[in-house]
C-alpha cells in the first residue's frame, strides 16, 4: 500500500500533514508564481493595521469646537494596530496620510493575493484528498475481490 500521497510541500499520510515535497503542476504554478511575485513585491511597502479618521473637541471652552461639533478639529488621521499582544494608535501628521495610504492599499492587496494563493492551495489539496480516497476505495474493493 502506498505511504502517502504528496501535494505541494505537504504529504498526505493517514489523514495528517507532514512535511514532504513534490512538483506541482506547470499551470498551476506559473499562476502561483505570478501571485508570490506580486506579494513580495507589495512587502516591501505594505504596512499592516487600519486607518481612522477622527475629529477631536480640544478643550478650550471658548473655542468654537466646544459648543458646535461640526466645527471640531481634524479629522486626524491614526493608524491602529495590534503588536505584542498591545493594541497602538498611532497619529500621522498631514505630509505623510499620502504615503500611508498608499501602504496601507499595498496591505490590503497583499490579503488578497495571499487569499488566491490560499485558495489554490486548498483546492488543490482537496483534489489530492479525493485522489487518495478513491486510491483507498480502489485499494479495499480489491483486497475484498480477493478475500
């Protein structure tokens, strides 16, 4: 009986993943290979978290904020994020909302493409999986006809 069924950098072995390696289809790797380009290209600009806009009352009870909340200051742009086990607010002055936001879109596409590139993955598994079954079904049937 075979020990297991390779796909991508995993091996299929009793229901359980352990590592091992093969070659994936032609096909299917040019697509991947593109969608990895592309990520690591957006790496080197992504910054990770979420952009808030807020407009803030200052405090100054003769400012006109106080009385009128459309007149509040801002909005003031923050980037939120979450790094060892802390959760950060962090403001950005004007000259740079531009450039973070610009990062911030490169982060965003940079999930998307790792959800494609996931999704391959999956679907590609899955079909190893159902490989492998009916190869068992196969394997079972025959040892019956044999019995």
């Amino acid at each position: 009986m075979r020990s297991g069924l390779r796909w991508g950098c995993y091996q299929l072995k009793n229901s359980t993943l352990t590592g091992g390696f093969s070659s994936p289809t032609l096909t299917g790797n040019m697509g991947k290979d593109r969608l990895i380009a592309e990520m690591a290209q957006t790496a080197q600009s992504m910054v990770q978290g979420s952009l808030s806009e807020v407009t803030r009352q200052c405090g100054d009870p003769s400012c006109a904020c106080a009385w009128d909340p459309t007149r509040r200051h801002g909005p003031h742009l923050y980037l939120k994020f979450s790094a060892e086990g802390k959760a950060h607010s962090i403001y950005i002055p004007p000259e740079d909302h531009d450039a973070l936001r610009q990062a911030h879109q490169t982060w965003l596409r940079f999930g998307e493409l790792a959800g494609q590139v996931a999704a391959d993955n999956r679907q590609r598994f899955l079909k190893t999986l159902d490989r492998h079954k009916q190869f068992a079904k196969a394997q079972r049937a025959k040892a019956r006809r044999r019995a």
